[in-house]
C-alpha cells in the first residue's frame, strides 16, 4: 500500500509499505481522508516527537507513517472485537494511554505522561491507504456524518476542550489570539457555548475572513492596529477569557493583557522559543492562566469531546466546510499540503487528503 512516511527534517516521501498484521483487538480501516494539522508541520520542520530509535512502548523508529486526523471505513477486524464491524465509517482517536501510570489510575487519561500517538510513536498513520489500530480507539460515524467530516472531530474536539478548560460561561467576552484550525475551531466552539463578543487577533486575511463567518465579531491584523488596545476599549476593562494559540511571546503577553481583572488566560499554542513575561500582571490583577491540550482521551473519549462533536456534526451544528480550504491527494501531500501550508502567505487552513 502507498503510505507517507517521515524519515528526518523535511523529508516525507510516499512509499510502497507491507499492511500491518492485525492483532485479535485490533481493527484495520480503509482511510477515506487524513486531515493535515499544526502540529504534522512543526514535526515535518522539527522532527522531535516521532522517534529515532525504538519507541519503548510500540518499537516503532523513523521512518514512521504520518497522519493522525482521519476517518475510514472498517475493512477487517480482530478475532475479539466486538462493538465494529466490517464496512461502518468511523473516525480514529489518536491519543493511546499507557493506561498504568498515575494519571491513568486517577481516570485522568488525557494526562497520561506516556502517550502512545497513532501518526507518531506507532509506525501507522492516516497519510496511507490502510492502517491498523486498537479497537477502543475508533469512534463509529453514525448516519448522516460524511466520511470527510469526520477527519475534522480531532481538531474540532481541541477546540471544544479549550472553551471547556478555559470556564467560558454564556454572556462572556473572548478574544482569540491566533486563527490556524485550532483557534478558528475554538471560536466556534465559543460562539456555540454563548460568548457575547468574540474579538480575534490574526494577520492572515483568510483567516480573519473565515473567523468572521464562525462568529467572530471584531477582527484586527496585529501589524496594522494594536489588538490590546482595540480590545480594552471596546469593553470594561477586557475581555474575561482569552485564548492564545500562535506560540509567540507578543501574542501570550497580548492575550494577558486584553482580559480583564480576574479575567482567564487559556493557552493552546506550543512556543518554539521561550516566552517572558511580566508577572505582575498576573498576580495583580488576579488573572488566571490555564493550558489545554487536546481532549479526553479513551475510555472517556467516548463521553466527552470526541463524542460531543460526532453528535453535533450528526445534528448539521457545525459548518465543517467553513474550515475545508483544500482537497488533495497522497501524492500531493508535500508540495500541495506542506509546502503550501507553511507559506507565509497561504490562503489555506485545513487540507485534506485523499490516500
């Protein structure tokens, strides 16, 4: 089968692999679409979390097979599963606990501290043609939900979990520093949960165009007028939460600086470089920085943020191709999916691939 598979710093190539074996709790899956997400860029640039040498818990080692935003359809499954079966559409939760440390036994499986990730520690991914996973990880697609949409639950349920983490409560104020996927599926999920006025803060013209269309109410370009300024004087003081996910020290201290008295800081953004800050600002006026990453992962996945989104794409509550920018296919994945995404100038947000 054809499969992407990365190899070091830039250099992805598609290549002819042996499917997996299937294990009895396993299940392979046809991959109908893999979504291109923030973080396949930052590994493609700066391979860091895909592993050089075996992987203490799957043995797999570079070069790995990519892709961890996507849905298929069940071509085979194990000896022991019992809850798919051959031919249901389904969406793959990515994120496997190790289910033995202290957070796993606590319940808190979204902060296990040994994550296995399907698209990086695994040697599988959605940027193929098939691939094999265990069964507690698929979600099946009920009636209604189109295959493509259902690449977009992952990033779509990371949004979600930010407005969950951040306390966000009907009536409030937010403003959103940076508009890639997750920040645009963070408005949404705002706009849904009640927010009174979104503010955002981006300098991609596109994407300041689409965040108005999810529910954004004010929009600035952060080189043209100064976010900071425009966000205190349109409110009392500031907003009361604040997301920031672009990863900059400007943009993290921005963000601080547009919440209100007690107001809420949520960060999604991973910084490449260390972010200063002045902490007065915090402790003073009693602001609240929280981080949120992902989702709740299995077993809870399937009565938390994962589930949530496949029941509001099952109700036609989210707009998926509001956030679809491109459709390409394995073979286009670098210079058509990469290369494109990484241009300063792109117009694009989220691509998706057809293996």
């Amino acid at each position: 089968m054809k499969a992407a598979r990365l190899y070091g710093e830039q250099d992805i190539r598609i290549d002819e692999v042996e499917p997996q074996p299937l294990e009895p709790t396993d299940v392979r899956i046809d991959v109908e679409v893999c979504g291109i997400c923030g973080s396949d860029l930052h590994e493609y640039r700066n391979p860091e979390a895909t592993p050089k040498e075996e992987h203490p818990r799957t043995g797999a080692s570079r070069p790995v097979i990519v892709g961890h935003e996507f849905s298929g359809i069940v071509s085979e499954v194990g000896n022991d599963v019992g809850r798919l079966n051959v031919g249901g559409p389904v969406a793959v939760h990515p994120n496997i606990p190790c289910y033995d440390c202290v957070y796993c036994e606590d319940g808190e499986y979204n902060r296990c501290d040994d994550v296995a990730s399907i698209g990086y520690h695994t040697g599988t991914g959605g940027f193929a043609e098939n691939v094999v996973v265990p069964e507690r990880q698929v979600h099946a697609l009920p009636d209604g939900v189109d295959l493509w949409e259902g690449a977009l639950v992952e990033p779509l349920a990371v949004g979600l979990h930010a407005v969950r983490r951040s306390g966000l409560q009907a009536g409030d104020t937010v403003a959103v520093f940076g508009c890639g996927p997750i920040g645009l599926t963070a408005i949404r999920a705002a706009e849904a949960a009640g927010a009174k006025r979104i503010f955002v803060s981006e300098p991609n013209d596109s994407r300041r165009e689409i965040a108005t269309e999810l529910g954004a109410d004010v929009t600035v370009d952060p080189f043209e007028t100064d976010p900071v300024e425009a966000i205190t004087n349109a409110t009392a003081g500031g907003v009361n939460v604040a997301f920031e996910f672009a990863g900059l020290e400007q943009t993290f201290n921005s963000a601080v600086q547009s919440t209100r008295r007690g107001g809420t800081i949520t960060v999604g953004s991973l910084s490449e470089a260390e972010i200063s800050t002045n902490t007065e600002e915090i402790v003073m006026a009693e602001r609240t920085v929280t981080g949120t990453f992902c989702y709740g992962f299995p077993p809870t996945s399937f009565r938390t943020e994962f589930d949530a989104i496949i029941s509001s794409l099952a109700d036609g509550a989210i707009d998926t191709e509001t956030f679809v920018t491109g459709r390409i296919s394995l073979d286009e994945l670098i210079e058509g999916g990469f290369e494109s995404l990484l241009d300063p100038e792109t117009e694009h947000v989220k691509i998706l691939v057809k293996p």
